[in-house]
C-alpha cells in the first residue's frame, strides 16, 4: 500500500503544468564544442564556464543569427557580471563583433538546476557583407590588399587582418605608400580624405576597412592619363636606347634629367610632365622615375621619410636608395650648384651618415655587400 501512495504523488507530481515543462527543458540531446554544446535546437547552446558563454555568444554572432539562448550548468561564477563582460568582449574585442554588431542585449532566468540567457542581437553591416571578409596574414598581406585598393577603382576595402599589429596611423601610411607605388593614380597623390577604420583598434586579428574619397570622375580622369604616360615613356626609351641589354637605373635618371625642362620647388607633381619637357617638382620627378624604371621592370618603391619622398631602386649592386636631387636636371640644383648630381644612389648607412631617417621595417635594406659605393 505504501509503494502505491508513492507512485501515486509521483505521478501527479510529474503531472503539475510547471513540473512537466522544467522536465521536458531538461531532456536535451547536445553536441559538444570548445567550452560549449550545441543541443539538438542549434538556438540553445548549453555552456559550463565563462569562456563557454563567451564563446556561445560568438557562435551566434558568427552565424549572423538575431539571437538565441544559452543555458548555464553548474555555473559557479557570478552569473550578471559575468554576461555584462561576455558583451563587451563579444561586441568591442572579438574582430567580427566590433565590425559587425549594433547592439547585444539579454535577459537571465534562473530555472531550477541552470540559468537561461536569452540573446538578441542587432547588426549594423549584413551577413553578405561579414562573409565577404577576405582574410590575410601579416604585415605582407595588408600591403596586398591596399594595393588593390589603390589600383582596383572600388574606393573602399573590407579585409580580416591576423598576425598584425600595426595601429591606424600604420595603415594610413602604407595606404599612402601603396598609391606612390602607382605614378599613373595621381588623383590618389596627396591628402584623398582616407578613412581608416580598425575593429577592435587593438590587437593582433582584426578588420581593417578602408574608404577613399576620390573627385567625382577621378577613375576616367586616371585612366586616360595613364595611357598618355605610357606613350610619353615609350616615346622618350625609344629614343635613347640602352647601352646593354637593359636600362640601368643610371640611364634612366640620365634620361629624366635631359627631358624635364626645369625644375621648381613648386612647380608640377605629373610626372607626366616631367616627361613632356616641363617644369616638375621633386615628387613629379620621383614619379616619373618610378614609372620609367615600372616600365622597364627595375623594382622600385616609393619611400616616406624625414627629409619628403625619395626611391628605393634594385640594382645589381642590390637596393639602393634614390633621393630627387639626382634628378634634377643640371644646373637646377637649390644651392646654386650646377653640372648635374655628384651622387645618385645611397646605401642605408651612407643616407644615415647624411641625417635622412625612414621606417626601416617597411622597406629592403640598401646594404654595401663589398663594392666601392663610388657613383657618378
């Protein structure tokens, strides 16, 4: 009779509207991941550990998914402390987050033997948008995607950076870099009111966007320009071939000091220009070397350092730095020194003799590997 009456309050137990749905959430088929599980409705995640319930919330941000729930088991830690820093971490440190979420909000209910978190989550950038994030690794691949910034006419890149460190003002300048690297962009040539944007700002994976805002017509406007300094340059090497089987940089320069008709500190920046006979600044002059020398498949590369713009050139000697005043054309030196350059190409020890500084990181050592380093 006893065992009876105890089946008996059992079963009506089990019966009671509360009971049976307490019972029913608690049968769950679940598959485990790192620090959390996944039951068999993929919006409830169960997780034991705060990183579990960081991690749950990143599963739900990383499927673009406006919400869901987490249930905590044999949660030990404090419990609404523990969410608020989930959230900031979710939406201000984990790249995907800071990019792409407006807003995380939750509620928490205790329920018997766990807590249920329920998520909603709003997003300021689609899912088309998140999963359009191509990813690159280091220093090498974020030049690479600027530069296709810069030669792409798109006017804005979206990329996952890991393995770099750098801060905004870094991707500014390899920005500025990566557009002297092309002498043909030169509405991309100075101040392009670039906005460089880094989520988070800190650490060592994160989303750089960038957004060039460029003139109105400035991709047609460059597209005709750069025809007509392919031509200039053609015209000017077929007119004085190489002495060997290819121009030296020497040759080139020589070239580019006959041609410019003048030069002045204010004077243009086109290299076109400087190739036309005109009256050319430094930095035209440097473009117009950096395109011949892109033409004639010599490396080079622009430099910004202490003392303005200047190249770094291949040689067979190796790198070595070119500063504009090799360029000038004779008797245009600013001391009024005539007869053309007394030097042309720098190792990096000779430009530090000489007071110039440079981001060393960003560019090729210029280094004597055992020649005389004497130059005309």
């Amino acid at each position: 009779m006893k065992k009876r009456l105890l089946a008996l309050i059992a079963c009506t137990f089990l019966l009671l509207p509360g009971c049976a749905a307490m019972l029913e959430r608690g049968h769950e088929t679940v598959t485990t991941h790192v620090d959390y599980a996944v039951t068999e409705d993929e919006s409830v995640l169960r997780a034991e550990s705060y990183q579990g319930l960081v991690n749950a919330m990143l599963y739900f941000v990383n499927g673009h998914r406006a919400g869901g729930a987490i249930r905590l088991y044999n949660y030990t830690g404090d419990v609404e402390g523990d969410l608020a820093n989930a959230r900031n971490e979710v939406m201000y440190g984990d790249p995907l987050g800071a990019y792409s979420v407006r807003d995380l909000s939750y509620d928490v209910t205790r329920i018997l033997t766990y807590y249920e978190v329920d998520l909603r989550i709003t997003y300021s950038r689609t899912a088309q948008e998140v999963n359009a994030l191509r990813e690159v690794l280091g220093l090498s691949g974020v030049r690479q995607e600027l530069r296709q910034l810069a030669t792409g006419q798109e006017g804005r890149a979206a990329f996952l950076a890991s393995y770099f460190s750098g801060d905004k003002e870094l991707v500014e300048e390899l920005l500025e870099l990566a557009c002297l690297s092309c002498p043909e962009l030169f509405r991309h040539h100075g101040p392009t009111g670039a906005t460089v944007s880094l989520y988070p700002r800190a650490g060592t994976r994160r989303v750089v966007e960038v957004e060039l805002d460029l003139p109105a017509g400035a991709a047609e406007e460059e597209r005709e320009y750069a025809q007509q300094l392919e031509t200039a340059a053609a015209a000017l090497l077929e007119a004085t071939p190489p002495a060997g089987e290819g121009y030296t940089v020497e040759e080139l320069a020589a070239i580019l000091r006959a041609t410019a008709g003048g030069w002045d500190p204010d004077g243009s920046r086109l290299a076109l220009d400087a190739l036309s006979g005109g009256e050319t600044s430094d930095f035209g002059l440097l473009m117009a070397m950096e395109h011949l020398c892109r033409q004639c498949e010599i490396e080079v590369q622009p430099v910004n350092g202490s003392s303005g713009l200047w190249l770094i050139v291949s040689t067979p000697e190796g790198y070595r730095h070119l500063l504009p005043q090799g360029l000038r054309p004779a008797g245009e030196d600013p001391d009024g020194e005539g007869g053309g350059p007394e030097r042309l190409l720098y190792t990096d020890g000779e430009l530090t003799d000489l007071g110039y500084e440079w981001p060393v990181s960003l560019h090729p050592a210029c280094e004597d590997h055992g020649g005389s380093g004497e130059q005309p």
